[in-house]
C-alpha cells in the first residue's frame, strides 16, 4: 500500500510518492558520481599534500648522481644514504 494515501487521494499520492523516488534515486546517482570523482579524479588533478616537516633540526640529504662511462656505457651508480650517515 501507498503510505501517501491519505494525503488527498490517489493521484496526488501517486505523485508525491513518484517524486519523493525520483529525488532519492537522483541524489543517489550524484553521490555516486561524486564519490568516482573523489576516488579516481581529484588525487590525479589535485592531490593533498601528505608530507609535512615539523622538527627543530631537519636534513634533507640531496644526492646529484653523476654518471660513470666505461668503454663507451653510461650508468647511475646507486645513491647509498647508510655510507654518509655515519
């Protein structure tokens, strides 16, 4: 049974009730799309920022890797942080 029976007969009822459907299931389709929107776009247009610095001494170690040849082949050794923080 229609629970908006009461409000002024059928076709009224049927109206309200349709509209009250169509409005649930219209805000339901834009969540859902907002929600895509947040999940799948938004972190590739504009992403938060996560990383912040909050301390009394910070060091940023900043390695410029310099390349080596032998015999005509380039390469980039491998940065190795462990040898310098001793």
């Amino acid at each position: 049974m229609n629970p908006l029976m009461a409000v002024g007969g059928q076709a009224v009822g049927n109206f309200l009730w349709h509209a009250i459907k169509r409005t649930a299931s219209v805000l339901f389709v834009i969540g859902l799309l907002w929600a895509i929107y947040v999940m799948a776009v938004k972190p590739h247009i504009n992403p938060t920022p996560t990383e912040s610095q909050e301390a009394e001494n910070i060091t940023n170690y900043n390695y410029t890797m310099q390349p080596k040849s032998y015999f005509g082949c380039q390469h980039f050794g491998i940065a190795r942080p462990e040898k310098d923080k001793k």
